[in-house]
C-alpha cells in the first residue's frame, strides 16, 4: 500500500471519528450559550487542549518546521514569537473576559458603551481577521495536498479545498461550540502525538545528543554556522536597517496579536469559571510551548536528514519527508510509508480543526454582534440567533471555499502574519483600554479598532507584499511606498493612539458601568454559568 | 439564562471599598510590571537577533550557540511565568475576588 492511500485511510478515520463527535454534540447543542460557548462545561484541561488544538496550525506545524529547516535559528525566532504572546492572554486576558463578556469579544467592549457603533466595528474586525486567515488555511490545503499526496492538477486541488470547506461546514453548523472543541482536543492529542514520535526517533539517531543533530544540520544546509544565528529569512544584511525593523515589526505583531485574535478570545467563555480559565490557558502555554520544541528538533531533523525540492520555497514538506526519513531509517520501508501517511493525516485534521474554528469564531460574531445587537437591536430571541449564526457559518464557508480556489497558487501566507497585526493593532488596543481604562469611551472603542484596521491595511497595499517584489501578490505591477512587510511597528501604536484620541475628543464616559465592570471582572460578581443537560 | 441584574449602585459601592482596592492592588501590582517584564526581555531577544548577531553566534556548548540559549530561556521564562502568576492569583487574588463575590452576591439577593 502506497504511504498516499494509507494517508487518506488514516485522515478517514479521523473524518468519521469527529463526525460522530460532531453529530452527538449537536443533539446537546440547544441554547446560544450551548452553540456559542459549548455550554461552558468544558474543563480547564479540556479547554487548554483545545487553544492549543486552535493555535497550533498547519501553518505553525508545517510552516515553523519547515522554516526551521530552511533558515534555521530565523524559524526558531518566529515561534517563540508565538509562545511568548501567551502571557499577555494570561495575565492581561483570559480571566477578565471570562468574567465580563458572554459569547464574543464585543461583549467585553459594548458592556459599557453605547452597543451598535462598538459591535459593528467589533463584528467586522472579527470577521476580518478570520478571513484573512482562513483564507491562507485554505489555500494552504490545497498545496499540501499536492506536497503530500503527490497530486500536481489544479482541479484536484481545488476539490480538496472543496471537500476541507464543506466538512468545516458540517463541524461548525451542526456541532457548534461542543462539537468544534471536540474536534480540536483530537487533533490536539494526535499532532502532539505524531510530533513527538517523530521528535524521539530523530533524536535517538543523534545519540540525544542536540549538539550532535546541530551539528549535522549545520553541514548538511550548506551554509555554515550562519545556519543557527539570526539574519538567514528575516532581516538579512542584503536587506539592510529596513529588514531588521521588519524583524521588530513581526515580533510585535506576534506577541500582541493572539490575546486579540477573536477565534482565540471566544476559547475562554468555554469553561465555568474564570479559575477555569486560568487554568485553561496554563495548560495552553504547556501544550504550545512544547509542541514549537519539538517543531526545533523537527526542522533542525529535516535540515540534517533530508533534501527539501527547489519548488517547496516555504519549507512544507520538510516534516513529511523527515517521517518519511527516520521512519525507513529506524523500520525500514514500510515504516516510512507508515510514518509519512500518519503525519499527512495529521497535518489535513490540523486545517481542518483550525479552519472550523476560524469559522465558528466570524459566524458567531456576525449572529450575536451583527444580527442579534446592530440589525435587530437586541430583540432576535435565542433561538433565532443560533439560527443565524448557523447559516452564517454556511456563507463564511461557502465564501472560504470560493475565496480560497480564486487564491490557489498565491503566496498568500502574509495574511496570517496581516491577521496577527490587525488583532495587535485594532482589537487588543481596544479590549484592554475597556478592561483598564476609566475614561475610555464608544469614539475611542470605535476608533481603534477602525485605526488599527485601516492602518494596517493601508502599510500592506503599499507594502513589497502586495507589489513591486518577486514574491508579490500582483505581479508585473509596482506601486509600493516602503520596504516593510508587516505593519505592526506602526499599526499597533497606531491602534492604540487612536483609541486614545477618540476618547479624550468625545466627552461621553460612564462611570457606574465602568465601576461594574471592574467589579464583575477581578470578582466574578454575575458572569455567566455553565448550562447544565 | 440570563445575566444576573444587580442595581447598579452595589458595583460603585463594591468598587469604592478597601478590599476591592486592594483586591485590584494586588492585581495590578503583579499583572503590570511583568507584563512590561516579559515585553522588554523578548523585545531584547528580537533585537539582539536583529543587531548582535555575532555575540548570538558565539558558541558555548559545541554547537549550541549564546542566540539558542535565550530563546530556549524565553521557553522557560514564560513557563515560569505563567506558572509563578497561577500560584499568585491562587494565593493573593481568589480568596479575596471569592470573599467579595459572596457579599455582592448576598446584597443583592
């Protein structure tokens, strides 16, 4: 059996396995509070399962890996980046927005401002930054699927993004909050699972010996020592000061962006209490925190054992082919095509977990921000929000899937980073403004997330992303302003001098809801409890 | 299930007494200055990246250079962290966020 079909019976099994979830969750999926939050009866080591089943993307599996194979120490660098973010979740975050919000991350900012100007820009900026990511998931999955399956004709990637799409569709509509999360802790378990495995066998060819695998990948890149110090992808010398800033500017999208990344924000409204969710995002920063270990022995792994193809520029075949490697290495024939196929499996549930929560995460906020707050001023019942945010999730998908085949072969893996930056700039100015500041108002809510939106969308069109450089978005055309490739270093004090002079140029600010927030946030005072079945 | 509608008056009352300042005291004494802590040292980290590459290069376990062990050591700072913040809010923030809920909560019964 060929590693290509026992990869597709592998993700199968992985297919009827979440569709049963999904299928059960959806008969306990009643209420909003059960659709939008799974009845936040999740525990704290469930919910922390799942943020990292939600975090760790195609992207970070394959794309770190891969990035560590090719450009070693400069991939390490990005995913400390990632890790690193999760104490501003942590200490800033997660607990106060369990205790003051219900369903999205408007919730926190509309309690005490005026609801239909600071859900309307809370909803879009939701919906944007999900887009933008789901979009370069989806597009990601069709490469993968030719890098894996050895499939090269345009119209089988398309049917691949098709077939993610839909079954994104089904996790999300029927299964909700319950079935998403569900999903996640599964795929939680298995990349943690198929990683480590392939982290042990590499380092037991080392002896354990991490200098030794340094070493060996070291020579086998044929760059020398410059293979593990700074400056081989990001802010080379040939790139000069405006590369290094670039380097800052990324960093701090990182590290800021997660605790504003809405798909990430609504994973804490899951559990009971906000202890709950302290506990959650602990076992989160243990989860992810050693997965990017394991992506370093990986793509260092990849770099000593493996010839990555000219045509693979991102580095994604780099952990496949290393299964594949120490698989035979270790068991032979057989055990390579055994290993391949798993981690080809592993990677398809990977986007496929992510994709749906990405999914649950925009259609969620256009049901009860959009629909429920701004269109029907707070008068849809329970019932029709859900169905709202149930058809909405079949429109988001429908458009992910029709997006995501018009962007096939684009090298649109700076909207990721372009998704990290408008979260940073735009709605964590904003949420921790309404957690911290007493004076902070609607004009200022409204305008830093519209700032910090704007701002960053403006730095990309004119930026060597979108033109004016050979990997460009629209080639053949040059109308870029300046060399940075991530707005962050300007959008995010941007995000939040707008949200500054919004507030100080209104005079509107709500004492008493402000004092009811603080109180309801650091006590617990009326937040929302888990439903009981 | 709806949120729970207490008069607003209670929260301002909540918020104006010494436990709840000290109750926020102890929060934000904890929360801000690490938070400005793990920024600067990550900050430092991407900056050394970006501008000392050669002390980052210096090797100090055969192949394990000076730039390696830092970001390893942003590993195990914020795991420190985030463990060090759990056994805080444990101690110093939940017995008196609880005691304040249970009144709030009693007031407004």
């Amino acid at each position: 059996m060929s590693s290509s079909t026992l990869s597709t019976i592998l993700f199968l099994t992985f297919v009827a396995a979440t569709l049963g979830i999904t299928f059960w969750a959806s008969r306990n999926t009643k209420t909003a509070a059960d659709y939008y939050a799974g009845g936040r009866s999740f525990t704290g080591v469930q919910n922390g399962l799942a943020i990292g089943g939600d975090y760790m993307s195609a992207a970070s599996f394959l794309g770190i890996a891969g990035m560590i194979a090719l450009s070693g120490y400069d991939g390490f660098l990005y995913s400390i980046g990632f890790l690193v973010a999760w104490l501003v979740a942590l200490l800033l975050v997660a607990e106060l927005m369990r205790n003051s919000g219900k369903f999205t991350m408007a919730d926190v900012l509309a309690f005490r401002m005026s609801p239909r100007p600071v859900r309307t820009a809370a909803g879009v900026s939701t919906i944007v930054v999900s887009i933008f990511y789901l979009l370069a998931q989806m597009v990601g999955a069709g490469a993968l699927v030719g890098l894996l399956l050895g499939i090269t004709s345009a119209e089988a990637k398309n049917w691949t993004i098709v077939a993610v799409g839909a079954l994104m569709i089904v996790y999300v509509v029927f299964g909700g909050m319950k079935g998403t999360t569900w999903v996640q802790i599964v795929k939680a378990v298995l990349l943690m699972g198929g990683a480590a495995l392939i982290t042990v066998l590499v380092l037991a060819k080392y002896n354990f010996n991490l200098s030794a695998l340094l070493g060996a990948a070291t020579e086998a890149s044929g760059k020398g020592a410059a293979f593990l110090e700074p400056g081989l992808k990001y802010g080379t010398e040939a790139q000069g000061l405006m590369g290094k800033i670039d380097l800052i500017s990324l960093g701090l999208a990182l590290v800021l962006g997660t605790a504003g990344l809405p798909h990430i924000l609504i994973r804490f409204y899951t559990v009971p209490t906000a202890k709950d969710a302290r506990k959650s995002v602990l076992w989160g920063i243990g989860i992810i925190g050693t997965f990017y270990l394991l992506t370093l022995v990986l793509g260092f792994g990849a770099a000593a054992l493996v010839k990555i193809p000219a045509t693979d520029t991102a580095g994604n075949t780099a952990a496949p082919q290393l299964a594949a490697a120490i698989g035979e290495n270790f068991f032979g024939s057989v055990g390579g095509t055994v290993l391949l196929a798993l981690i080809g499996a592993v990677a398809f549930a990977t986007i496929l977990a992510v994709v749906a929560g990405l999914t649950l995460a925009s259609s969620s906020s256009f049901a009860h921000d959009l629909y429920a707050h701004v269109f029907k001023k707070g008068t849809a019942t329970e019932r029709e929000e859900v169905v709202v945010a149930r058809v909405s999730a079949l429109v988001i998908g429908a458009a992910a899937i029709g997006l995501g085949i018009l962007a096939q072969g684009q090298n649109v893996a700076f909207l990721v980073a372009l998704a990290f930056a408008v979260a940073a700039s735009g709605n964590l100015p904003a949420i921790l403004y309404s957690l911290f500041w007493k004076r902070f108002n609607t004009a200022g809510a409204v305008a830093s997330i519209y700032g910090g939106l704007i701002s960053c969308l403006i730095l990309v069109v004119f930026s060597p992303v979108v033109s004016g450089s050979k990997t460009a978005l629209i080639k053949g055309a040059d109308f870029h302003i300046w060399n940075l490739s991530n707005p962050g270093i300007i959008s995010i004090p941007l995000g939040f001098f707008f949200g500054w002079l919004g507030t100080v140029l209104s005079k509107e600010y709500n004492a008493a809801k402000y004092a009811e927030i603080e109180v309801r946030s650091l006590t617990g005072v009326g937040a929302e409890k888990a439903t009981e079945h | 299930m709806t949120t729970q509608e207490h008069d607003a008056s209670v929260y301002e009352r909540v918020q104006q007494s010494s436990e709840f300042q000290e109750l926020k005291r102890r929060f934000r004494a904890w929360t801000f200055p690490m938070t400005v802590a793990f920024l600067v040292w990550y900050l430092l980290y991407v900056v050394l990246s970006g501008w000392a590459r050669d002390f980052m290069g210096i090797q100090v376990l055969g192949n394990i250079n000076i730039g390696l062990i830092l970001g390893l050591l942003q590993f195990v700072s914020t795991f420190l962290i985030a463990l060090a913040y759990s056994r805080h809010a444990e101690k110093k923030l939940d017995p008196l966020a609880d005691k304040l809920r249970h009144e709030v909560e009693e007031q407004t019964k």
